[in-house]
C-alpha cells in the first residue's frame, strides 16, 4: 500500500518535471529500495478467474468517474472500496503527446497526485487513450481516414505503422513515468483505450495504404502465400499478393442472395473484414505488450473490447468481430465493457453485453461497466431510467448481482463525477453492497448454467447491406438475451472459437444463436455434441455458409433437418399453442409495430432467403408456423441421442424456451418469468411484477436474502419470496452456508 507521505510526494515530483515536459532521455528509474511495488495478477479463485494483489484475493468492485469527485472518494473509501478507475475531465487522459519524441505528463500528475490525496488507501487503474491527437493526424494524413462519426474528422488507421510506432513509444514513456512516479505504489494497471467512446469502435471502412499493406500481409498469412489458393478464393486470375486492394463500400455491402454474400463468388470481402477486425486485436496486443515489458510485468492491461452485439441502428463496422482473437492475447489480463443499455431500468435484467464465461476459460477477468444513472444524474437524457431512491437503489443492487452471478468484477461509474451517487442512503447502500462482495469470496465462484449460447461473430462478414444484421439477435428489441433471461434457467455464452478447441465443458442444451457461418472444424466440434441427450437449438441459417459456398445440404448435415428455400418472408411467427401469457406469436414484437421509424430502420420484418424446415420425417413437432403462409417455421425433431429444434428468428418467448429447457433437464429455478442470473452460491432476481415468486432449487441449500439480511432457511429446495414490482433480490445459497458479515439474524 502507499507509503510515501504527500510531501515527499511532490517534492519528489518536482525533481521529474521540467516545466511539465519529460523527454524519454530523462526517464531514469528513481525507485528506492524501501518502496513496496504491489503486484496485481488474475489467477484461478475457487473455480474462476479472480483478482490478487499481492497474492491476497480481492473481489474487483471499482469507482471510475472523470476525476474520482471528493464526495465519491469519501463515499466508496468509508464503504471499504481500494480500486479506482478514471480519466481527466478534458483530455479523457490522453498520452500527453505534444510532438514526435516529447510527451507532457502534467495532466496525467495532476489527476494521480489529486486521486492519491482523495484515496491515500485505494489502488489506481488509470484509463490511458492511445488516440493520436490532431497534430499528428495533420502531419501525417495518409495514416489517416475520415471516419463516419458525426464529427465527421480525420482518425488515424489501426494499421499504421507509424502509429502503432510513436504512440508505442509515448506509452511506453508514459508507463516508465508512472512507474517511477511518486504514485507507483498505488498503480495496479492501466486501461488502455482509443477509437469512438475509448472502446476500440472503429471509426469507419479503412481504405487507407496503411490498411492495404495490412491486408497484404495478412493474405499472405492466411493463404500460406500460395498465389493460386488466393486466386481460387477471390475467382480472380490476376490478382497477387502485391496488387490485392481493400474493398470499397459498395462491394462490401453489396448482397449476392437475399442478404447473404457468397463465398463461392469470391472472397474478397470476408478476407477484408477478417483483417479488418483482426487488425484492431493486433493493435491491442502491440499495446499491452509495452506496458507489460516497460513494467516488467507487474501492471494489470485492461481494455473495453468484445462486446456482444446489440446497435442494430449502426453501420456494420462497429461491432468487435474478433473477440476470440482478443481472448487468447496473453498479453491482456482483463476485458470491461458496459452491460446492455437496451434493458437497464428497473424490474428489467440489465445483462452483461459480454463474453465473461468465454474469457475464463483463457484465465481472463471480465469488469462490468455498471453506468446506471440514477435519479440524481443530470442533464436527464434516454438513459435516465429511475425515477426515485428506491428505483435507483435497485438498478445498483442489480448490477451487483449480476456481476457476481458471472464470477466477474465491476466498475461503478458517475458520467457526471459527483452527482450520480450523492444520497446518503446510496452511501449507505455502497457499504453493504461491498459487504456482499467481501462475503462472496468465502463462496465457491463456478459456473452451474446448463445452457450453453454459442455465438459466431464472424457470421456478419458473409452478410450485405449497411447495418449490422446479427446484431438485432442479441439485446436488441428484436433480440433472444431479454426472453433467456427470463427463462427461468441461467446460461452462459461462449465463442464458437471455443467449442472448436474443445474448452466448452458440457451442457444440456447448446443455442447457435448466429452461426451462419461455420468452418470445417467447427462443424465437426459440433458433431461431438449430438449425443447423450443433448438438444441443439439453430436460428435462422445455421451452418447455411460454408467455407466455399452456400449450401442448403450444409444446413441439413448440421441441423439434421430438410429445409427448402423461400426468396424472401415475413418474421412473424404464429405458435401452435398459445404461451402462459397468452402470447400467440413471436419474431417481431407487438408493442414495436406502432413505432414505424424503429421498425423501418432497426427491425428485421423480412427474411431474404426464408427456410422452411420440413415437418413430415419421423419425430417432427410444429411448434410454429409462418403467420403469412402457414408453413412451418419453427420446428423440434427428437433424434435417438439428441434433438435438434430449428427457430427462424429471435425472439422465442420464454415460455417456449422454457419447455425446450425443462424437456433436456434442466433446472428450472422459476417459473414466474422473473429475470434471473446464478452460479454456484448467488442467485440474483428482477421482477419485473409484484408477486410471491417460488424458486426451486437443484438440491437442498441454506438461502440468505443479502439484500434484504434475512435467512430464509436451511437444507431448503423450494421456497416462497414476496416481492415488489421492480424489485431486486440478491440471494446467497450453498451447502453449510457461513454467517453473512454484520449480520442481525439469529436462528
């Protein structure tokens, strides 16, 4: 922990500054021997990727503002919190790079000479942005795209050399600044961002001669540089490696049939896509790399990467289609990012727009960006979604939980820093919440979900048009997340990349939620799992891309259905049998179809091609048909070892999922459509209705209501709990549980 007194500090500092500039020549180590440099690591913690410091477990519960605010600093130290995160007000702290070999650290020592006076006893995780600043964009503008956010400027390319070059070099000034700065023994890591929002967006279609030479290189690595396995993918006989040109737009959104673009017309546009995102992932590494040499390894890399996909409303360059890559940096310690923003007011699930199970089984932490605004955020805007205390207090108890239901970590973050969390009851409510997550280290941290999602976020390169298609399959209003939350079963997703490499353990039931596109080794990983029961659910045109071709035998090898082929149809599916809620159909919701706007730019309300599986072979139930022609359109066929049920698009109600789930066996632990996350020791529950909700346990488990610090009982297997509309419960349940922290109750 710090030791240094403040005045030494600065004095110290002072000797380092030269009127606010350091030269890398000036970067001399100043470390003294009696300094005690924490070393922060992500190991194994009873059954999941946890946080150490020093060797000593600590749950990831972290304060990120724009500048840790006094009140903030007093709020989450006296709540028992040692992590913070933050940028600066102005620069979003910047590299402090003011020309080709000069870097400013002012900014940066304000900021850390300001945080460790407002928490002497907290742990920092600075978020450093990479982005190159306007000068360096003037003087180099062949490095450089206009990209197509709304400022409309000029962003430098992920593959520029030069780039990756000298904001290499002013980072690694930074970090030996900060290594040998008065601050060191409080810095555990750094987060390292750029691109739109800091979270490596990129900015647009990069057609730069950056980008080309990229692309270039990476043909020659995908082809082996074989000249003619290269021509044979592109269908095109003049192409080299050293004439091969990235795609404009109008090639890249152009579609060969229906929506899909076809591999056997050539691949040039999947191959650029592939680099385009992969070259964001290299960018990373270079990065993480620098800061894990220039300190010798002990500072933490973290990033914002990896997000799920859910801006159905964006261009189809934003998503991160790389994530599989990302996840097998070893380079990179930990990946945050925000939870959905399509669900985040009360009594909804609030679901983490991640990959936390994936990046686990690479020994990856995930940090959730819980920036719910609460009543008291100002200016209010579309994402001030409570209206009072109590609502807000149930937004911030709900990211806890669900955090904690994933083995996962987490920042609380004030946009407005100071204002977001200033109630005394909030102050209140930190200290508990931090409890909670001191207790949850006594607790096993494994996964118990028994339903696997598995997503393909390549799928999208073999798709057309401008916005992002898979996307509304996701979080969105169209999406699947908000009914599998409510299915009454918890899930985890992971990346096709990983059922590939055999790292997925089992499940009972396996949602291929968008894998159109599949390899040869992912189809045979497939394979392995139609046995012992399993059910498999595919939507829409799983399996329909393969390496060279689309192919309706490549749907039915996978699927183990028939299906013919229809040039376009509506989504709308109407269910044989009406759900408890007395829903009659699904693939574009009710309440959107007044919302014209939304749904002409957003919603998919055509399939192009559509796929009708066939209903006669032999243990073949309907379970919907086509509202416009009555076909069938969802579909269950029961195979010896296993089934397979086919859906033409999200989103099944969660009652139907629910049947599919409870005829594989698995647990359901409600039946009441309740949001719900679990693992091992937490359950955490939403109402989105008021009511008395019956949980059903797996076996027989003591429960304690955190939230509420009631025990409600022991060796326990089903069990009543009344609660509010929009209520959220935090529930700790395991065998021989221990006596919560601070707890009144008394058997």
């Amino acid at each position: 922990m710090p030791s240094l007194p403040q005045t030494i500090r600065r004095a110290t500092l002072s000797l380092m500054l030269t009127g606010g500039m350091l030269h890398a020549a000036d970067a001399e180590p100043r470390h003294t021997e009696d300094r005690t440099m924490p070393q922060a690591t992500i190991q194994n913690y009873h059954g999941s990727p946890g946080l150490f410091i020093d060797e000593q477990p600590l749950f990831p519960m972290i304060l990120f503002e724009q500048e840790i605010a006094p009140k903030d600093a007093r709020t989450f130290q006296e709540a028992g919190v040692k992590l913070y995160s933050f940028i600066e007000k102005t620069s979003f702290l910047d590299l402090g790079w003011t020309d080709d070999y000069t870097t400013d650290y002012s900014i940066m020592e304000r900021v850390l000479s300001t945080t460790a006076q407002r928490c002497p006893n907290g742990y920092f995780l600075p978020r450093i942005h990479l982005w190159a600043p306007d000068w360096w964009l003037e003087k180099h503008p062949e490095e450089a795209f206009f990209g197509h956010d709304e400022s409309d400027k000029r962003n430098e390319s992920f593959a520029s050399e030069l780039w990756l070059e000298q904001a290499g070099v002013a980072l690694r000034r930074m970090v030996r600044y900060i290594e040998d700065s008065p601050y060191a023994d409080q810095v555990i890591g750094v987060v390292l961002s750029t691109a739109q929002g800091g979270e490596w967006h990129q900015y647009g279609v990069d057609n730069t001669p950056a980008m080309e030479r990229y692309f270039r290189n990476y043909l020659r690595n995908r082809y082996r540089n074989n000249l003619e396995s290269l021509r044979e993918a592109w269908q095109d006989d003049t192409v080299t490696f050293d004439n091969a040109t990235t795609p404009g737009e109008s090639e890249l959104y152009a579609e060969d049939y229906g929506i899909f673009k076809d591999p056997a017309l050539g691949r040039r546009c999947m191959d650029y896509w592939e680099a385009y995102h992969q070259v964001t992932v290299d960018a990373i590494d270079h990065f993480c790399r620098i800061v894990k040499d220039e300190s010798n390894g002990r500072l933490l890399t973290v990033t914002l990467y990896g997000y799920s996909p859910d801006m159905n409303w964006h261009e189809k360059y934003i998503h991160h289609r790389a994530a599989g890559a990302a996840h097998r940096l070893t380079s990179l310690d930990a990946i945050a990012g925000p939870h959905t923003y399509h669900r985040r007011g009360p009594g909804k699930d609030g679901a983490l727009r991640n990959y936390p199970a994936s990046l686990a089984l690479h020994g990856k932490l995930f940090i959730d960006e819980a920036d719910d605004r609460t009543h008291l955020s100002f200016p209010k805007n579309w994402a001030t979604l409570c209206n009072n205390l109590w609502e807000s207090q149930q937004v911030l108890r709900r990211s806890f939980g669900n955090v904690v239901c994933a083995n996962s970590g987490m920042w609380y973050m004030d946009h407005s820093s100071g204002e977001w969390y200033d109630a005394p009851a909030l102050r209140e409510d930190f200290k508990r919440i931090n409890r909670w997550a001191d207790y949850s280290m006594q607790l096993p941290r494994r996964e118990i979900a028994e339903v696997a999602v598995i997503s393909q976020p390549q799928s999208e390169f073999y798709l057309g048009g401008h916005l992002d298609w898979t996307s509304n399959m996701y979080e969105a209003e169209q999406g699947q997340l908000e009914d599998l939350c409510r299915s009454g079963a918890p899930f985890s997703k992971f990346l096709i990349d990983d059922l590939a490499d055999g790292l997925i353990p089992d499940h009972k039931v396996y949602i291929f939620l968008d894998c159109f596109f599949l390899t040869d080794a992912e189809r045979r990983a497939v394979e392995q799992l139609k046995r012992d029961g399993k059910t498999l659910i595919w939507y829409y045109a799983p399996g329909f891309v393969t390496e060279h071709s689309l192919s309706l035998d490549g749907m039915k090898q996978l699927t183990g259905l028939d299906f013919t082929v229809q040039d376009s149809g509506g989504v709308v599916v109407n269910l044989e049998q009406p759900t408890g809620r007395g829903l009659q159909r699904f693939g574009l919701p009710e309440r959107l179809l007044e919302q014209a706007d939304l749904v002409e730019n957003c919603m998919k309300t055509e399939l192009s091609p559509r796929f009708v599986p066939a209903a006669d072979a032999s243990g073949t139930t309907v379970i919907g048909r086509y509202a416009d022609t009555g076909d069938p359109a969802m579909v269950s066929r029961k195979f010896a070892d296993w089934t397979s049920v086919y859906v033409p698009m999200t989103p099944v109600p969660a009652e139907v999922l629910r049947e599919i789930f409870r005829d594989a066996g698995v647990h359901i632990y409600l039946e009441s459509n309740d949001n719900l996350a679990a693992n091992a020791a937490w359950l955490c529950i939403t109402a989105p209705e008021a009511g008395t909700k019956t949980v059903k346990l797996p076996e027989a488990l003591d429960v304690y209501d955190v939230t509420g610090d009631t025990l409600i009982g022991r060796r326990l297997t089903e069990f009543q709990l009344p609660m509010q509309e929009k209520e959220t419960k935090i529930l700790a349940v395991g065998k021989n549980l221990p006596e919560p922290p601070n707890s009144t109750i008394t058997e």
